[in-house]
C-alpha cells in the first residue's frame, strides 16, 4: 500500500502516515554548512541553555560554499561553527571535505532508507540512493539539532517512468535535462516522486546523483531511485554493515504517472532563464562561449570528471577560453589525481583545478562569471545573478569540454571520433 | 491553554478586480529591500509592502484581525519576516486556499495558527465580516452559523501554537522526549 515516502516516514514516526497528515518525523542525521551554521548555533545559543544536541553521533557541519573561507565573514562564520562543534562534540566535515551532501554518501554516514536534513536546498539529493533527504532552514534546523525531529507533512508520490536507450555522447546529465524539460518548474510541486524504468535502472550512482540533484528546480520535495545492487553494494562498502533498500509496495498509490521516452536521446541544455528551459544543444551549436565550468553537486562526481578528460585528452582548450574544474570531494579529488586525468586537464589548458567543493556554483568560491560573459556550466540553476551577471547554459560535462576546446557551443563528437 | 476558537474581523484579500489574489510570493509581501530589520516590531509597516492594493494594510489592520488569502500564498523564498510582519501586526490567524510549503512551515513554526480552506472564497465571506473559527475542528462561523468546513490543525500544530512557538516546544517534555 506504501510509496517510498510512505514507508520511510512510517519507520521514523508514531503517526498515521498518509499524504496530507503531518507526522513527527525522527532523524537520523542533521547537519547545517558553513552557510546557514552560524545561524543555527546563534539560535540554539538564543533559545536553550546548553544541552544543545539531542545526539552529537549524529549531527554534523559540511563545509562547501567557501573552503578554504575565502572572505573574512566566511573565515569568522566557519570559526563559529568549529568552536561549537568543539564545545558539544559535534563533527565537522571541514573546508577538504567537499560538498556536504556528498561526503553523507561517500562515508556511509546515511543508507538508503535514511532521514536526513541540512541546510542546503539540494539535500533531497540523496534520493539518489533512496533516503530522505530535505533542506530547510536555520530554525528548522536549530530545532532538529536540539531535539533530532521534524515536523513534516506527508506528500503525495508522483511516478516517473524513463524509458529508452541512448549512448554517448549522450549521458545522464541529458537524460535529467530530458525529464526537466517534461515535467517543467512546477512539475513536481510539493510532491515526492519515484522514479523507474530500464533507462533509470541502467543509471549509475553518479548518474543518479546527477538526476537527484535537479529534483528542487521541478519543485519537488523528493525524488527516490530505487537502488540497484550497483548502489546497494557501494554502501554496504561505506557503512561496512548489510544493506537493504526501501521499495515501494506494489499496490503503493500515486498521485499521477507520467512516461519519458528517451530513446536515441541527444545532448541537451538549460538555457537561461530557467533551467527547465530545455532545447537540443545542436539548435544553439556554433554559440561563441568565454568560459565553462565543470563541477559541483550536479556533475562534480569521478564518471563526470572522466567523461571531461575523454574529451579533452589530446586536445587543447581554445586560447581566451577558461576551462575551471572542480571535483565535488577529496575523495573524488584524489581519485583525478591518481589516475592521472589531472595531468590530461593540465595539458589541455583546463586553467584551474579548485579546492574540493560547490566552487564557482555559489558565490563563496573562486569562479565567477562577469558581464556580458556566456559560460558553459555543469551546475544545476542558471537563474540570473546566481553566479554573477553573465548568462549560464547548463549542459553535460562532456559538452562543456568539447565547447571548451573549439571556443563555441558543440557537441562532443565533433571533438572525439 | 492558548484559545481554540479565534474570533476576529477578516480582511479578503483579492485583486483590484475583486477576485481571489493568488500566487502572492514573499516578495510581495515583504520586499527583500527590507530584509536587513531584524526587529520584529519594525517590520509590521511593511507588510504587503509591494501587494498592489494593499499597500496601506499596515495602517488599516487592527490587532486580532485575520487574514483569508488565496492560492499558494507564501510562494518563494524562505523569508521569516513575510510571516513576522503580520505578528507585528497583531494579527491572530491566517486562513487560505493554500500555502507555499517553506512559507507554511515559517508561520507553524512561529506559533501562529494556520487554517487550510480550500473553496473558502466561495463561500460569500466579506472583509470586514467577523468570524469564528474552530482550530480543532475547522468549523468557521460566521453570525453563528457554520459557513465553511476547513481543515482543522494537526497534532503537530496544536502542540506547537499551545507552546508558543518551535523553539518553545523543544523545551516541553514532549518537544524533548
Ligand atoms: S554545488 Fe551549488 S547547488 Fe550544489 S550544494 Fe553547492 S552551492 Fe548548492
């Protein structure tokens, strides 16, 4: 009879758990990042004396905006955190760690199943491994820090069936920018979805994580993917213990079903304003660009930064372009190092390779985009002034790559035989 | 025990051609060039600041009034202070069609009752006309007759307005468990 939603909520809660109730919800993991902590340790300062945390196990602080703090506000704001997390016994996941919601998943801190909130309003991320994530904030979190409960309304489930075979250069990111196109800004408004079908089975975590990632620009509250063993194993791996996912019962009720055909799919964009602004990258081919970023919580994964150097390998990026890259983590971060796809980014000219985390996403770190200037990025908002005054087309990495080394808007084929 | 039946004078809140006013985002009800007042008492003149037609709210509203607002009321960012501005106002309660879910969430945690109505601008209400409102049982009244069924407030609510506000429920037994 249960959705996702339904059953992870029924696990976590005494109430009746049906759309429309409102439940108490117990969490399993509550964190606040460098944006948005401060506030959260002013106001359990301002409303409670001491005993602030209901479980320091299980709350934490994910540095990402601004690491290393790139301005003296951030510098005092982080040191706030770190000097509570000190005086409760907190952790921090400090400013090598990477992107808050990723490190979650990289080091088991939660499973599919899990309930989870923070201060980041792409925290229903982790619905790329079927847990509850949600962003909300400062007194929100204030409260689940103190107490290690929400409270939250139960949403309808949508079900999102993607079906189809594509191949490269066509990837995961194109297939989010397929169903962004499909269900709109407000297609998934105040719902949690799920999705399936064989082209979701065939996602791996790094694509599933790519098309968690956009479920706030739908309007979405949660969107689950259902793990595979692929995604089952790598937490088993993180957290060291057996895992079981969390599915939806067979006769589970949902508010709506909606089928995606993306067969023979190819490489997409979001085009300003929006990022639901979806068109084929080959109506725009030919665009003069100036810049292209590749990272972030989006495609700042390890499959993203190879889907980059296959492109770029023997190759160089165009003279006046400024190719930045990003990795999302330190783990991913190592890993490029290793295997040596940095040394292929260097010597196709990529100009920088930035400290772990959201990088030129947000406005805490190095990465901006002046004015009048079109940038290629691989994040997921392009609304106006989010990342400086220039226009932002959202596209794939391996797009943002090939775009790089001919100095205008193409896709990788042209690039890589 | 805080009240469970409010009563007050309402204010409608509808467009310049007397329609339901829907979509009304937080911007219109508290424009972001005020965002820097932190104290709550200075926020009340602002209210529906950049609401057309309501721009004179703040003078007009008397403490205990109410508020009966449209669809998706509350859309956009998470702003506290689109909800403080009608605490600095006095008003008791906010009735409506629907909420923005950030936006509902804030006037909940807040302390302040929040009724869901949809269909409630069907049923004839005016400004000016005084009501009664139920919170346990969603029942509105008006001239002592019932006038529209709404949602009556969760558990969850209840505990929350009783409290006072979020915060103050975390320091009841039950808020800590
Ligand atoms: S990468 Fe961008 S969207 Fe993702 S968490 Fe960081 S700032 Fe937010």
């Amino acid at each position: 009879m249960s959705t996702i939603v339904e059953r992870i909520f029924a696990e976590h809660s005494k109430g009746r758990v049906e759309p429309g109730e409102i439940i108490w919800l117990d969490l399993d993991v509550r964190t606040a990042r460098d944006f948005g902590g401060p506030n959260v340790v002013k106001h359990l300062k301002e409303h409670y004396e001491g005993d602030y945390l209901e479980n320091p196990e299980k709350t934490y602080f994910t540095f990402d905006l601004s690491v290393p703090a790139k301005t003296i506000k951030y510098a005092i704001n982080q040191q706030i955190c770190r000097r509570f997390a000190k005086e409760t016994g907190m952790k921090v996941f400090d400013v090598d760690a990477g992107i808050g919601t990723h490190v979650l998943l990289e080091k088991g801190i939660v499973r599919p199943g899990s309930t989870a909130v923070g201060t980041d309003s792409h925290y229903n991320i982790l619905g790329a491994i079927g847990a509850f994530g949600q962003g909300m904030g400062d007194k929100d979190i204030a409260f689940a820090f103190k107490t290690g409960r929400t409270w939250f309304e139960v949403p309808e489930t949508m079900k999102i069936n993607v079906e189809g075979d594509y191949k490269w250069p066509a990837t995961a990111r194109d297939l989010t920018f397929a169903v962004m196109g499909e269900l709109g800004s407000s297609g998934m408004l105040g719902k949690a979805a799920e999705y399936y079908g064989d082209a979701i089975d065939r996602l791996s975590l790094d694509g599933r994580v790519t098309l968690a990632s956009q479920t706030t620009e739908m309007g979405g509250i949660i969107a689950f993917i259902p793990p595979n063993k692929e995604v089952l194993s790598f937490v088993e791996e993180r957290t060291g213990e057996p895992v079981k996912g969390v599915y939806a019962d067979k006769d589970a009720q949902y508010s709506e079903e909606i089928d995606i055909d993306v067969n023979g799919l190819e490489p997409l964009m979001g085009t300003p304003p929006k990022p639901t602004n979806v068109k084929p990258v080959s109506e725009l081919e030919g665009m003069e660009i100036d810049s292209v970023f590749i990272g972030s919580c989006t495609n700042g994964r390890y499959e993203d930064m190879l889907a980059a150097a296959k492109v770029l390998k023997g190759n160089r990026v165009k003279e006046g372009v400024n190719l930045r890259i990003t990795p999302a983590t330190k783990e991913v971060w190592l890993r490029v190092i290793k295997e040596g796809l940095v040394d292929t980014f260097i010597d196709a000219g990529a100009v920088v390779l930035t400290n772990p985390g959201c990088g030129g996403c947000a406005e805490g770190m190095p990465g901006l985009v002046g004015e009048n200037e079109v940038e290629l990025s691989t994040t997921n908002r392009n609304y106006p002034g989010k990342q400086g005054p220039g226009k932002i087309y959202l596209v794939s990495p391996a797009v943002g790559a090939a775009s790089a080394i001919k100095g205008y808007l193409t896709t990788p084929e042209e690039v890589v035989k | 025990m805080k009240p469970m039946i409010l009563r007050g004078r309402i204010w409608l809140i509808t467009d310049e051609n007397g329609n339901r006013f829907d979509d009304i985002d937080t911007d219109m009800i508290f424009h972001n060039k005020w965002l820097y007042i932190t104290d709550i008492s200075e926020m009340g003149k602002y209210a529906f600041g950049n609401t057309s037609g309501w721009e004179d709210f703040p003078e007009k509203a008397k403490e205990g009034d109410i508020l009966v607002v449209g669809r998706n009321f509350g859309a956009g960012s998470s702003r506290q202070q689109a909800v403080d501005c009608f605490r600095a106002l006095g008003i008791r309660a906010i009735i409506g069609e629907s909420f923005g879910a950030i936006y509902k969430r804030n006037v909940i945690n807040s302390g302040m009752p929040l009724i869901e109505a949809p269909g409630i601008f069907e049923s004839g209400l005016k400004s000016g006309d005084v009501i009664e409102v139920n919170l346990e049982t969603g029942e509105i009244k008006g001239n002592g007759q019932v006038i529209f069924r709404a949602k009556p407030m969760s558990k969850v609510q209840m505990d929350i307005y009783q409290a006072g506000d979020l915060f103050e429920y975390g320091r009841t037994a039950e808020g800590k468990r």
